[in-house]
C-alpha cells in the first residue's frame, strides 16, 4: 500500500476521539496511536473532550505533543466527535474511542481498505482485565459485544469505535447527531446517499469488557433509548417497536445456546455465570423498551 501523504496544509489522516473523564484509558490509546506502522508524520490526533471533570488543561498536559486536544461543549458523543472533525486537517478521518486500543496496523489497513468502500468499519476485539478469568458481565462481553462484522454486513452500520472515511463523504453526509445512536443514523443516511459500506476485519481495535452489572444496564439504558428515539412514530412504529422487544426476549433462548458453546468461554462456570446475565439483561431491555413505549422513564440502578 501506498501510504497517504499530507500536504502543506497539514497530515493525511486525522484520528478523532472522544473523551470524558477517562485519564488513564486515554493515555493507553495514545501510546497505542504512536506505535503505529503507519509513519507518525502522516497523522494527526485529535482528542475532542467532552468537558471533563478534571478541565481541559489536565487532559492537554496528559496528552502532551501526542494529540491536540480541543473542548466539545455539547454534551454527547455524537457533538463530541463533530467538534474533533471540526479541528481536524486531515482528508481521511479515523474515528476511535478514547478506551480503545487500537492494532500497530489500525490505520494502515483502514486506509488500504477505503481503496474499495466509501466507509469502513473494523473489527472490535473485547477483552477482560484478567485474562482466562473474566468476570460474569465480562464473560457476556467476550461473547456478544462489538459485533462489527454483523452490524456491517447485516444491519448496515459500523460502530464509530472503529470507523474510517474519505473526509469529503463526511461532509457529504453531515455531522454525527445527537440523543440517538449516531453511528447507526448517521450509516444510514451514509448509505441513503449512495456511499458504500464495507468491513475490514484486517483493521482491528481492542475495546475492554464491561465489568459491571451496574456498566452493562447504563449501556443498555442508553442504546435503547437511542434505538426508541430513532423509531417510526405513530401506531405502526409503536407496534414494531413492541414487536422486536418481544424478539429480544424471546432470542435469549437460540443466544443461550450459542453462549454455552463459545470458544471464547474456557470453562464451564463461566458460561453458565455468563448466562445468567444474557437472561438478566434480556429482561432488563424487555422492560426498558415497554417503559419507554408507555411514555415511563427508566429507575435508576439500585
């Protein structure tokens, strides 16, 4: 592969990444972004924070001369990502979470893989603190979370996790919106337009497992509401929306069956511990989604 050259006008590639109140994950993924194969000349990082805690100055000083760092007062990682783009200079941009730790060849391949798709998705790996010994929430992740290659292929959306495209598509399509999953509306309205979308299982970043009851139910919170807020109105859109809450309930049973099969699982206890969240937060998503149908907000975890 040809590697993209800047110009005078700045780098070839902008990675953008999100950021809130993650020091210690931010700092693992940019030493991760400087030991990539690709030449460090040819790219640019740019952490968007989300108005952090700490202050912005404690994430520049953190970052140092490895990325700039530009503040995103819009709360939201959709804002978020549109003020990273904002300040970028790059004609391609990398989109990464700023706990993401991305492969040597991350963009290396994402870039080789924009020569055949207009927008390219990469493969997201989970892994859990302890090696071989996952925690139960974990060991759900291991199994179910991330599936890029089945967002990409068959519901047609990558996860902005692991997200590459040619800047002038960006602009084609517009920004990243806000209160909904903004990877799934904005891929939609991506492919709308005419662009392609195609996986790069070459191009992979590693994403840790949620370790937490109390992490997975604040995911799921969240996407649901996403998902609620980015579906049809009216009577029709209510049905369909009640209708594939009973099939998340209902596909924990051909899941269960897959989860106490998996590779990823070494040991019997743990498949079992991590079946017993699939059935949990089946549940949970099956309440959640009737609360929001009926107009009812969610509890807060307990």
């Amino acid at each position: 592969m040809q590697e993209p050259s800047g110009t005078a006008d700045g780098p070839a590639i902008s990675v953008v990444m999100p950021h809130l109140d993650d020091l210690e994950n931010l700092d693992l993924c940019l030493s991760h972004l400087q030991a990539q194969t690709l030449g460090r000349d040819h790219f640019e990082i740019v952490v968007s924070d989300n108005g952090s805690r700490g202050g912005l100055a404690a994430v520049a000083a953190l970052a140092g001369t490895r990325a700039r760092v530009v503040a995103a007062p819009e709360r939201g990682a959709g804002p978020a990502r549109n003020a990273g783009v904002a300040a970028a200079k790059g004609r391609i941009l990398a989109f990464i979470d700023s706990d993401c730790r991305p492969a040597p060849d991350w963009l290396r391949e994402g870039v080789a893989a924009l020569a055949h798709h207009d927008v390219v998705g990469g493969a997201v790996t989970v892994v859990p603190e302890r090696d071989g010994a996952p925690e139960p929430v974990e060991a759900y992740e291991l199994v179910f979370a991330f599936r890029n290659d089945l967002y990409v292929r068959r519901k047609g959306f990558t996860v902005t996790a692991n997200m590459l495209m040619p800047r002038a598509v960006f602009e084609a399509v517009g920004p990243f919106a806000n209160g909904v999953s903004e990877d799934v509306e904005w891929c939609h309205r991506a492919r709308r337009l005419g662009y392609r979308l195609g996986y790069a299982p070459a191009c992979v970043v590693a994403h840790p497992a949620r370790r937490t009851w109390a992490e997975l139910v604040r995911k799921w919170r969240r996407t649901t509401r996403e998902a609620h807020a980015l579906a049809r109105p009216g009577p029709l859109g209510a049905a369909a929306w009640l209708a594939r809450a009973w099939i998340v309930l209902l596909s924990a049973l051909p899941q269960a069956v897959r989860l106490l099969r998996a590779p990823e699982l070494s040991a019997p206890r743990i498949r079992w511990a991590a079946l017993r969240v699939l059935l949990r937060i089946r549940s949970f998503r099956f309440a959640e989604a009737h609360r929001l149908a009926f107009g009812r907000a969610s509890e807060a975890v307990r």
